[in-house]
C-alpha cells in the first residue's frame, strides 16, 4: 500500500479526545489532525516526537491533516488502524499470507454474528469449503523486541474473540492476526498487565480452535506492506 501524497514531516504537541493531535510542521504551523486510532498510544504520544502526516489536499476538509506514522526511537510506527487493514486485505488477495492461500474470494468489512463485521472474510478454498474469519488488530505497543497487545483495555475485542469461537463451533475457519505496526519487533505476546481479560480470552479462543498468528509491519515512508510471521506467545 502507497501513500497517496507524500507525508510531511512534524512535531507531535500533544494527542487528547482520542482522534484529535496537535502538531507543529515544517513551515512552523500548527495543526490540529486526525489521528486514526482509539488506542491508548502509549509509548508514541510523547511531546516532540516526530510524526508524519497526510495533506487530503481539501482546505475545505474540517481537519485537513492524518497523523499516519511517527517516529519512536529508530523505529517507524504506524499509527493509523485502517492501514493493517487494509494491508492484510492486499497480501490475502495476492495469495502470499502463509496459511491463508488458495482462497479465490476475498471480502472487507462483512456482516456476522450478533451485529459485527469481520475485517476480512476468505471463501471458495478448492478442498476446504470453510469460510475463514480473520480478524485484524494494529499493535503500537512495545517492550524491546515485543510487540503487545491491546495498549488499553478492550471489551470490543473480546466481543470479536467471542463472535469467532462461536463460527469455529459453527464449522467455520477463524484467525486472529496482529499486524505489529513498527519496524523494532520480532515476536508477540498479549498485554496482560494492561487487560488480562483479553489475554485469557485470547488463550481460550486459541484453545477453541481460534488460530492466532502475528505478522510484522514494512513501512517507509512511501507506503506500507505486510511483512514476515512472527512467533506468538501464548504461555
């Protein structure tokens, strides 16, 4: 996935409301911006930090401005979540997720369950007619080479956990996929001091037949690819 503008460069002022960031630009303007994310951001909101941001090019737009990566370190985080998304959505339609080829449909955004929608819904698997749920979540949070997840707790994600082991039982395939997005990790693991009832839901669900992967994150600042499988630890 390609940017569709190149990113400007800024300096992160401060992160509130959940969607809203104040930044200073290159030219010495401040902006507020969207920020694409309901997370926590913890470990990527610190005054100073260099961000990048996506000109819509419509002065006209109420906030003109995505705050889409920032800089942690040496590391490149993506920041906004509709990019896994839609990354995982790419690599499943080129066939090149292991695990996950063969499949010759390949949906966004459908309607299951008790009122949800899967990120991504694969079909029409030669010998294996299961329907598989994959379900996408961003991870921003790090320690050393540990990606973590979630970086607040989080009910809507143990509601997907649940919706996918009742498909399992239902016949169908189910994975959850974390796509890491930065450039520092190698391996994966839940955040169980930030919400341990996720980390145990995630392990039942494993336990359900719910296949849990992990995959790292290629961004520069041209665009972004989903990058190699990472171990998952689930002890």
């Amino acid at each position: 996935m390609r940017f569709s503008r190149p990113l400007e460069r800024a300096t992160l002022l401060r992160r509130y409301k959940r969607f809203l960031a104040d930044v200073r630009l290159a030219d010495g303007r401040e902006e507020t911006v969207h920020c694409p994310n309901s997370g926590s951001l913890l470990g990527c909101k610190d005054e100073g930090l260099e961000v990048y941001v996506l000109d819509s090019g419509n002065p006209e737009r109420k906030l003109r401005y995505t705050w889409v990566l920032v800089r942690v370190g040496r590391a490149l985080v993506n920041v906004d979540t509709g990019i896994p998304n839609r990354i995982v959505y790419e690599a499943a339609s080129e066939q090149t997720i292991p695990g996950l080829e063969g499949y010759t449909a390949v949906r966004r955004e459908v309607a299951y369950g008790r009122n949800s929608r899967i990120d991504v819904l694969l079909e029409g698997r030669g010998k294996d007619p299961r329907p598989c749920y994959v379900e996408v979540k961003s991870t921003t949070l790090a320690e050393g080479d540990l990606g973590l997840f979630p970086d607040a707790v989080t009910e809507r994600g143990r509601k997907h956990l649940e919706e996918m082991q009742r498909e399992v039982k239902r016949g169908a395939r189910a994975v959850q996929l974390f796509v890491l997005s930065r450039t520092d990790v190698k391996r994966f693991r839940p955040a169980d001091a930030i919400d341990p009832d996720y980390g145990k839901e995630l392990r039942k669900a494993a336990r359900n037949g719910v296949e849990v992967m992990a995959h790292r994150s290629k961004i520069t600042l041209n665009g972004v690819v989903l990058g190699e499988s990472v171990p998952v630890d689930l002890s």
